[in-house]
C-alpha cells in the first residue's frame, strides 16, 4: 500500500503560513462521518488506507483524534498484524508530534521499522521525517540530520516506487542547517530544493529562507536578488505574498533604503490584514509601526497603534509578538511624549518576558524606560534602568555566546560530518575507478588467454590435419600406386587369362585395404566417436574379426572406462598402434594365442599385446615391418613402446602413456 502525499500535507511540513490559511479554508469532517465513509468499503486493507488518508488530511493537528483512529484501525479484523501495528504507531507518533518529543520518537522508530520491511516507501519517509524533526526539536542536530541524509539516500535509490517528494528532506535540512548557523550548508539544501519544485508557492517559501541565509552571510544584494522574482507572481496565497515582502523589507532596510522597506511592509501588512492571517498580520503591524516611527512619521505610527488597540484579541498570540507589541506601543507613546504610558507598556513587556524567560528580548525595554524617566528629570530610575539594561545586555551576551559556542560546536560536527561524506564518496568514486581499471586489466587478460588458448588448439588442430594427411600419404599411397601399376599389368598382359586374372584379385584386395584405412581415419577424426566405450568396443571386434579368421584363441583384458576424456590425436594414434600389432601377429607370428590389456593405472595408460608365435631376432630384423612407424606413433602421444621377442618364444609388445 502506497499513501498519496497531497499537496496540503506538502504544506504541513514546514510551509506553516500556508498550512493556516488552507486550513480556515479545508471543507471540516468529523470522525462520525469518517468512519460512516470506512464501513462502506469490503476490503479491510482499503479501510486501513482510508483511515490513513483521511487522518493525514484532516485530523494531523488533533491528536485526540488521531488516538481514536488508531483504536479503530486496532479492531479491524483482516488486516496483517505487522501492518496493523506499523500504523497504529504511525497515527500515535502524529498524535504526540505537537504533545511530547520522545514519545512521537518512540512510536515513529517503531512505525518506520516495520514500514520498511514491509516496503511501504511513502510512509516509511513519512516517519524518517518526524523523527528527524524531533529531534530537532530537542537539540539533537546530529541524529536529525543523519535521519534526513539517509532518508535522501533512500529515496534517490528507489525513486520510481516513491511518490513522497525529496524536496521535503532537503528543505527540513537547510531548516536544521539555519538553526545551527551552518549558512553555506542551509544555502545548498534550499538550492537542491528548488531542483526538484516547480509549484511557486513553495519555491518563495524556500527562496525566503534561502535569501536569510545570504543575509546572515552578509550577502544583502544576493538575498534581495534571490528574493525579489517572487514579486512577479500573481497567484501565491495570501501568506506567502506577505512573507515575501516582509523579508524584502528587512533586506531594504539594511542597505538603508527605508523608503523601499516602507513600502514592502506596507504591502505586507495589507496583505496580511486583508485575509486575516493574524499569526504573521501582527508582526507585519509592529514592524511597519517602528520603520514609520525610525522616519519620525509619528502620526502614522499613531496610526497602526490605534489599529492594534482595537483589534479583537486573537485565540492564540506568541509571547514574543505580545512583547513586541508592548515595546513598539511604549516607543510610539515617547514618541508622543506620554512618558507615563510609555513606561506603563514597557513595565507590561518585562513582565511578559520574565514569565516566559525571554530575558533577550528585555534590554531594549529597559533602556527605553530609562530615556522616559530621563526625560520626566526621575535622574535615578534613569540610572537604575540604565544599569538593569547594561547587566541584562550582559547577560543576553553571555547566553549568546555559550549558544554561538554550542553551535558552533554542533556547525563544525555537522561540517565535519559533510567532508567526512564528501572525503567517503571521493574514496567510493576511486574505488570505482580501481576496480574498473581492474575490471578492464581482467578483460584484457582474460581475452589474450583465450586468444592463446585458441591459437593453440588452432595449432594444434593444424597439426592433427597435417598427421591425418601423412597419414593419409603414407598408408595410402603405395597402395593406390599398387593398384594402378597392377592395372597397368592386367592390360598388358590380356591374352594370359591366369596372369590378368591374378592381377585383378591382387587389385581388389588393394582397394579394399584402401578402403578399410580410409574408414579408419574418417573414424579416428569423428568427433561423435569421441568416447571411450565406442573406442573400445572397435579394438574388441577387430581383433576378434583378425584373430578368428586365423583360428587364434585370444583374451581382452580392458577397463570399461576411463577418467579421462579421449582426444582426437590421442585415439587415433592409439588405434593406429593397435591395428597394426594386431595386423602384425595375425600375418607373420604364427600364433595360437594372444593376450590383450589396456588398463588406466594413476596418471598413466598402459597397453600390451603378447603372443606365443615363432618370434624373431631384433637385431637382423629388417625395416618395413611397422615396427618404427609404431615407435613414432607412440611418441606422438606422449608414449613409450617396449619390444620383447625372440626366435622360439614369441613376442610381447608393451606401451605405456602418459596423461599428463
């Protein structure tokens, strides 16, 4: 299940102006009408979804709400217990988002635990983002900025099944990145930001942000540049319109162009009080109060302050605001030279700051009494001021300081973190490069093996060609010449019928040789007869064909098999040598028996013929008996042939090979 991300939950997130407005605006529903919504659905998966969507779009600032929604989810029935718990933590870590810090961590890391497992990207990101975000809200910068890094990674690496947008990191991010000071790092997010959006609210939104932090680096003209094009639009909702030129005005006025500041806050505040946006409307009234006041323009100050003493109170003002407003009204009324009310507001402004602690905002206030009482000839609560105002500045300077020193702490972890990952990809990035280089060396290597390789069975398949020709020269060349010069004699001597006849058989039983060996060299180079069975079964019938034709008894003494696959060269060598001592015995040994072994023994195959025949004398024997054309044929294959005979005591023929 995939949760849809609606641009008013895009809102949510860190666009707060915008969020308000959408909100007076959004169409309200109650649970009671939800929940009549859910029960006409059949799928329990689908009620699940429901409530989900439902929550997210209406009930994510009503944590009671959220609570009785995930009591429901609990009791339905059907839906996988993992992903039943997974929500129900998801809706618990919404409800305690604005209530309690740890407890929205706690229920958000169990949520996204199983989310992720369950491969429900959306709201998996969904709860990497609100962990992030509390624990930014706690001061822990560095587990929330780990967060937004790997949820960023998360999504880059499955971005065609993620619909949550990465915007929403990099924008949290630069928001972290501001609060620490880290300007330059705050100034990269918003850009990468502005990447991947194309909606011009949400571009101002992050342009704003992204010009305060080309303020804070001093860069005035770059943030007003930044800015500024958000002037152009037209559409932008209400709070964004005012935001924006609120920001400009703040920019303008510190390059000292009042009257350009003047004018955008005017705007601003115009803006903001024509569509009721009292959270940022009020602060929009005192700001273009005190410029007014800064020209000396006391009857329009005069102006706003009445504006402010009529407005109806608010549901909810920040004290900070309230401090403003009791400053800003105890200025205009000195202005006014009502030192009296002047100190009255600027009395109610410490109050306010020291029941909030906001002890930063009092040193003003305390020098504005002491030129009040200055000016009303009270010399000594002038000095008393003047000294409260000194020793509060000291103190905001002290707590600035152990603050700037804490962040700066925290800045240069956070940096260091980024060169950390930055020296950690540069090392992946030479790692590629290695292992391609590698990878390449691998390629090269293994394509010049397998160029040798082929070259030598080319070789070596050269060598066998030419073997089988020699082959074919030698064994069929004196018999064909025979054949032809018996031919030749059957023709001239045609009148002696005994004479042509003679020649004629002698030419028959040439070719027939002729033929066997042709047979038995296309044999020998059939690759469907390289097997040892098929060799074998060959050396058995023709000895047994030899040997019964010449009432020889005979035994084989063969293995059925061998480990060792048989090769061209190799067979036909050893069939040559085969035939040709079987040949041999059959014609001249005059034998009555003869024994055959050929067995494989370790890394060696070993062959023997031996008979009983008449023998003979090695040493007066003559060539042209076969015997070195065996020797030679064994050597080819890596072999050794032992002769043994001797007149009377027949002959014994032993070859041995090796496989190595």
């Amino acid at each position: 299940m995939k949760l849809k991300v609606s641009s008013f939950f895009a809102a949510v997130l860190f666009l707060l102006p915008v969020l308000i407005f959408a909100q007076q605006r959004t169409p309200s529903i109650s649970l009671h009408e939800i929940k009549k919504e859910i029960e006409q659905l059949e799928s329990q998966d689908d009620k699940l979804r429901t409530y989900i969507e439902m929550s997210n779009r209406y009930f994510r600032n009503a944590p009671d709400s959220l609570l009785v929604i995930a009591d429901e989810i609990n009791g339905l029935e059907g839906v996988e217990g993992e992903k039943k718990e997974a929500f129900i933590s998801f809706l618990n870590a919404n409800a305690y988002r604005l209530m309690n810090a740890d407890s929205a961590i706690f229920y958000a890391s169990k949520a996204s635990g199983i989310l992720r497992e369950l491969k429900e990207h959306d709201s998996y990101l969904m709860m990497e983002n609100l962990q992030a975000m509390q624990y930014a809200r706690k001061d822990q910068y560095l587990e929330a900025e780990s967060l937004y890094l790997d949820a960023i990674t998360y999504r880059s690496e499955l971005e065609d099944q993620i619909e949550y947008p990465v915007q929403f990191f990099y924008g949290n991010l630069g928001n972290l990145y501001v609060t620490v000071g880290a300007h330059d790092l705050a100034i990269e997010m918003f850009e990468n930001f502005l990447e991947y959006e194309d909606s011009p609210p949400n571009r101002c939104n992050i342009l704003s942000k992204l010009a305060n932090s080309f303020m804070e680096l001093e860069n005035t003209d770059k943030a007003i540049s930044t800015l500024s094009p958000c002037l152009e639009y037209e559409n932008l909702p209400p709070p964004i319109k005012a935001i924006v030129r609120s920001n400009l005005s703040t920019m303008y006025k510190q390059k000292n162009d009042i009257d350009r500041a003047t004018q955008l806050m005017e705007e601003a505040t115009a803006i903001s009080s024509r569509y009721r946006i009292p959270n940022i409307g009020n602060g929009h009234l005192y700001r273009l109060g005190e410029l007014y006041l800064e020209q000396g323009m006391v009857t329009k100050a005069d102006s706003v302050g009445n504006i402010i003493n009529t407005a109806p109170p608010t549901a909810f003002s920040r004290p900070n605001e309230d401090i403003v407003k009791h400053e800003f009204l105890s200025r205009l009324h000195f202005a006014k030279g009502d030192y009296e009310k002047s100190l009255e507001y600027s009395d109610r402004a410490i109050e306010l700051a020291n029941t909030h602690n906001l002890f930063q905002m009092m040193r003003n206030v305390y020098a504005l009494k002491a030129e009040a009482y200055e000016e009303m000839g009270d010399l000594n609560n002038a000095l008393v001021n003047e000294r409260l105002q000194r020793k509060h500045e000291k103190e905001v300077n002290d707590r600035r300081k152990e603050r700037n020193d804490a962040m700066l702490s925290v800045r240069y972890q956070l940096q260091n973190k980024e060169a950390q990952l930055m020296d950690a990809n540069l090392e992946i990035e030479n790692i590629r490069l290695r292992n391609m280089l590698i990878i390449v060396g691998l390629i090269l290597i293994t394509g010049y093996i397998f160029y040798r390789y082929r070259l030598y069975y080319l070789l070596k398949e050269e060598k066998t060609r030419n073997q089988i020709a020699r082959d074919l020269h030698d064994d069929l060349s004196g018999t064909l010449s025979s054949i032809s010069f018996f031919s030749e004699a059957a023709h001239r001597v045609n009148k002696d019928r005994g004479d042509s006849e003679r020649f004629l058989n002698i030419i028959t039983k040439s070719a027939v040789e002729a033929k066997e060996k042709i047979n038995d060299i296309i044999w020998a180079i059939d690759p469907s007869k390289d097997d040892w069975s098929v060799f074998l079964k060959k050396c058995k019938r023709f000895a047994a064909d030899v040997l019964d034709s010449n009432d020889i008894e005979y035994s084989f003494d063969m293995d059925d098999d061998f480990s060792f696959p048989v090769e061209l060269q190799f067979r036909q060598n050893l069939w040559l040598i085969y035939k040709e001592c079987i040949t041999n015995l059959s014609k001249h040994a005059q034998a009555t028996k003869v024994e055959i072994c050929l067995r494989e023994k370790g890394d060696h195959v070993f062959l023997s013929i031996s008979d009983d025949g008449s023998g003979f004398d090695q040493e007066s024997l003559k060539s042209g008996n076969g015997i070195d054309n065996i020797r030679y044929r064994a050597e080819q294959i890596q072999g050794s042939a032992d002769l043994k005979s001797a007149p009377g005591e027949g002959t014994k023929w032993t070859f041995t090979f090796s496989l190595s």
